[in-house]
C-alpha cells in the first residue's frame, strides 16, 4: 500500500495528463486565429509536460524506496 504523500502524487500527475489532454485537443483549436491565446496555450502545454517529467522522476524515487 502506498502512503499518502506518494498516492497524492500519482494523483496529480493524472490531472496533469488530463489537463494536456485538453490542452493539446480541444484549448488550442478553439483559440482559433488570435496569437496571444495559442502562444499562451503553447506555454502551458509546455509547462504541463514539464510538471509531468518532474512528477514522474519524484512518483519512480519514492517507488524504489
């Protein structure tokens, strides 16, 4: 069983995936034409996928331990 504080880890990169998700398949098509909205959109897609690498090297340490 795994303890709290890593279970809430595991949870929140889920939410991050699914916030990519809809990022990637439905924010940035819908931003349309307007350039300030898809560059925002573009760097919150980036920051998602670099919540999501940092989730995932803190989910395998606590792993191993």
């Amino acid at each position: 069983m795994f303890d709290n504080h890593l279970y809430n880890l595991m949870l929140q990169i889920t939410q991050e995936h699914k916030s990519l998700w809809r990022i990637k398949n439905n924010y940035e098509k819908d931003a349309g034409e307007c350039p300030e909205c898809q560059a925002f959109w573009d760097k919150m897609e980036k920051d998602k996928k670099d919540h999501i690498n940092e989730l995932q090297g803190l989910i395998k340490k606590h792993m191993e331990q």
